[in-house]
C-alpha cells in the first residue's frame, strides 16, 4: 500500500469514528449546559424564596404597628398622651422607628413625633397611600427614597376599635429599611449576579451591586420587571425563567415577600456568571475520544494489512 493512501484509510477510518462521536458529544455538550441552567435556576428559586421569607419574617416582627394602634390604652388616650407613648416607641427601636404621627379621620396630623420632625402639621388626605388605608381596614404603605438616607416604610394604620368600624383616627410610621438592605447585602455575597428587593413599583428597595445606593428610587433592570410581570399574570407567588433582553440571555428568580406587594429577585447573565466547571470536564472527555478515535484509526491500519493484504510468498 503506498503512503499517501496509508494515510487516506486512516483519515477516512478516522472521519466516521469521529461523525457519530462528534454529533453525539454535541448532544451531551448542550445537555450539560442545560442541566447547569436547570440547576442555577432552582438554587436561585430557593435563594429567593428563603430571603423572601425572611424579609416578611423582618417586616412582621419590626414593622408591624397594628398592635400599638389598637391598643386600648392608646384608643383611649388623648393626643399628647398618644405623642408621649410614640416617642417612648421610637426609643425602643430608634434604628427602625424614626417618625410617628396621628391623623384624624380626615387625613391631617394632630401630633407629631421624631428627632427630625418639623414644626408644621401635614395634610395626607390627599395621598395615595392615605387614601387606600381610608378604603380598607388594612394598613396602607409606600417607600421613600432619599438621596443620604436609606430608603423608609411610611405605614399608615387605622386605628379600629371594633371590626367592621370606619376608623376613629390613623396612626403614620415612618420607619427605616436599612435592615432589609443589610439583610439583602449580607445573601447577596454568594450571589453570581444581582440579588435585590423591590417595591410595588419596580424601584430598588436594596440589591447585592449597590445600585440602589448610587441612583436611591432606580427601577429593577427590565429583565426582573418582565418576569414580575409574567408572575402577576400567572397569579404566581415565586417564578424562575430564561428572559432574552437586548441580545443577551438572563436567568431571573423572583418570590413574593409574604404581606406586601414586594418581590425579591435574583438575576444572572447566563453567557458570563454561570459556574461552568463541569464544561472543563467535558470538553476533557471529548478531546480524549478524539485522541481515541485517531488512535483506532492507525490501529485500523495495521489490522488491515495484516488481516486482509496476502504477505508475499517467499521464493525458493
């Protein structure tokens, strides 16, 4: 056999072990990937929920005031003595508590208390956040947003002394959420991308990259909105899915925070954070069948010429 065909039959053996093995590694390549994604996704789905959880958890144990509005101590007491009782409150949790205040049924203030309070009576009636604890008997809530302040929970609770009651008055708390931005920090760490809290209204109460610190009140990126988005139409409390955005491919988690309209997310770019290790051992095992499949290819040689080329008869 001359040596350029040698070498022929080996490229040609060579090229259909290679065909089923290189279609099949492409198979097993892609199928790894997707099982990295499907496993990322459900570490972020119970990342998201755990903190969820304990963000209402924090919010329950913190930031519930409707104990202190139905107390009948307080029903009962007169304005200044409702004042002095705020102020012994805030002096419990003065990290949380920074402002409380009264307001009549109307909506307006009739006392007034925390360490930067000013002097002058505000009218809330016409506020949207008044105006939904008028319509329920639940409390009503916004956050605020302050350039050198974390953001804060301003609660108005109304004040109900027997159920099915219009309420006689309203209690108003303003209240720090520098714990739930620590709490969100602190989980964050571990995080291959961003995780984060938002309000009702998309903007960033606190997330892992700072980006609610640098631009206080910045929306969520658009990936986390349209996966909101597609939980409140599926009446969802928790959703994990793969958002396309501006050529680019994310994978969103976001949960519920139980009593509130806000959801924690987590968000990766799937193309730069994903953790790939196992790809290292793949692509391992593919060049090694390469090197395998060359090798069969010049053992294939030396079997044919000795199993299928006649050895020439000696002479004599």
């Amino acid at each position: 056999m001359e040596k350029s065909n040698k070498y022929r039959f080996i490229a040609v053996v060579t090229g259909l072990f290679l065909l089923p093995f290189l279609i099949l590694s492409r198979h097993f390549m892609y199928g790894n990937r997707e099982l990295v994604k499907k496993d990322t996704m459900m570490y972020m789905e119970l990342r998201t929920k755990t903190v969820a959880n304990i963000a209402a958890d924090l919010l329950a144990l913190n930031y519930d005031i409707s104990s202190l509005a139905s107390a009948p101590e307080f029903m009962r007491a007169s304005n200044d003595v409702r004042k002095t009782l705020l102020e012994k409150k805030i002096k419990e949790k003065p990290s949380i508590y920074s402002e409380f205040s009264v307001l009549n049924a109307a909506g307006k203030e009739v006392a007034r208390t925390g360490t930067n309070s000013p002097k002058e009576l505000k009218d809330y009636s016409r506020t949207e956040v008044f105006g939904r604890a008028v319509s329920g008997t639940e409390p009503s809530g916004a956050v605020e947003y302050g350039e050198y302040t974390p953001p804060a929970l301003v609660l108005i609770q109304p004040a109900i002394k027997n159920p099915g009651e219009k309420p006689q008055f309203f209690v108003l708390a303003r209240m720090s959420l520098a714990y739930m931005g620590e709490l969100v920090r602190v989980v964050g760490k571990n995080s291959a991308g961003n995780l984060g809290l938002i309000d009702a209204g998309g903007q960033l109460i606190a997330d892992s990259l700072g980006r609610a610190v640098m631009s206080p009140g910045i929306k969520a990126p658009p990936e986390v909105l349209t996966t909101v988005e597609m939980a409140y139409e599926k009446h969802l409390t928790t959703l994990r899915t793969e958002v396309a955005f501006k050529g680019r491919s994310y994978l969103v988690s976001v949960a519920g925070v139980g009593g509130t309209r806000w959801w924690m997310f987590e968000a990766v770019d799937s193309e730069r954070t994903l953790d790939y290790r196992s790809a290292f051992w793949v692509k391992r095992v593919v060049g090694i069948g390469i090197l395998l499949m060359v090798i069969f290819g010049f053992i294939s040689h030396k079997l044919a010429l000795l199993w299928l080329v006649p050895k020439p008869e000696k002479l004599g």
